[in-house]
C-alpha cells in the first residue's frame, strides 16, 4: 500500500512550474474520478475527431522507417453546405483534424502520440508507451467556422506519475490505484 505524505506532495509540487501555491487533493475516490473524466474526455473527443475524418494522409519516408506520421482531415462544414467545389471546379481546402505519430525505437518499444487540433488550435495531446497511456491534456476549445465539436465544460490533464487536474483542482492518485 502507498502511503502519501504532506511532505512527500509538497516535494513534488515543488517540482512542476508554476504550481507551488496549488492545494493537491489525496481523496482516493475523487482523484480516481477525475482522473476517469479526463479519460472519457480524451476518448470521446478522439472518436469524435476520427468519425469526422474524410480523408488522411500517411508519411512513411520507406520501408522500415522507424516514424510514421498520419493526418486526418475533414471538410469545412461551411463549405460542406453549400457546394463542396467552386466554380472553376477545384476541391474546398480541408482542415487538419488530428495527427498521429509512431515512433518504434531500436529497442522495440513504440512511442504514440496523437494530436487533435479545433482550428488551427490543439485541443487534445496523448502520449501513450508501448500502449500504456502516460500523458493526456484536454483543452477548452470553442466552435469554429472549421468543423464544429461538442463542448467540453472542464479542462484537464493526466501524468504517467499519478497527478490529474480537472477544472481547477488538482489530484494525486496512488501508484495502486493508478494501474
């Protein structure tokens, strides 16, 4: 069982920019619970990003390169309803959604990373090793012209160390929990 100190949080707090004067909550079941909104909250917002997709682009340099980088793109929903080409027959520019990228390392071991963007405006990051999710941020976006998404009421993030943030607080969960 992990036992967490005042002392031990405060050592860690210091060590994170610009959060010395932030009170960390050690409640077990509301850390857990907010760490489980910031999850579903990432999860939705990425099937949303990739159900809008209409097409997407994948760059791998060669044959065994050790990067794959894949683009999703939609449509301008303002464009979508009028005509989806112009007069003189070209295709409307479509809009960066998400961007993933995998790196396989010598070793074997893969690095994900997966980008959704509102705009022009990066609204999701996760980082996931060999499958495991290690970091998740979740930003407030507003509806654009672009590709409209539903709200998200709260912002937040999640470290592979155990810290979660949801809306204004900020939380530790235990290394047992945290499995």
């Amino acid at each position: 069982m992990l036992t967490i100190t005042r002392a031990s949080v405060v050592a860690a707090i210091s060590l994170l920019p610009g959060w010395a004067t932030a009170q960390v909550v050690t409640d077990l079941g509301k850390a857990t619970a907010a760490r489980d909104s910031v999850v579903h909250a990432a999860n939705t917002l990425r099937q949303e990003l990739q159900s809008r997709t209409v097409g997407f682009k994948t760059k791998a340099p060669a044959a065994g390169k050790h990067r794959v980088v894949a683009r999703g793109y939609a449509q301008p929903e303002r464009l979508v309803t009028t005509a989806t080409t112009s007069a003189d027959g070209r295709t409307a520019k479509q809009t960066l959604l998400w961007k993933h990228v995998r790196r396989i390392r010598r070793n074997g071991t893969t690095l994900d990373r997966f980008y959704g963007y509102q705009g022009k405006h990066p609204i999701l990051e996760e980082t996931r090793h060999n499958g495991q999710l290690t970091y998740v941020r979740v930003t407030r976006y507003k509806w654009t012209p672009y590709v409209s998404l539903p709200t998200v009421a709260k912002q937040g993030w999640l470290s592979g160390s155990g810290y979660v943030r949801w809306g204004t607080e900020t939380f530790i969960v235990p290394n047992a929990a945290n499995n």
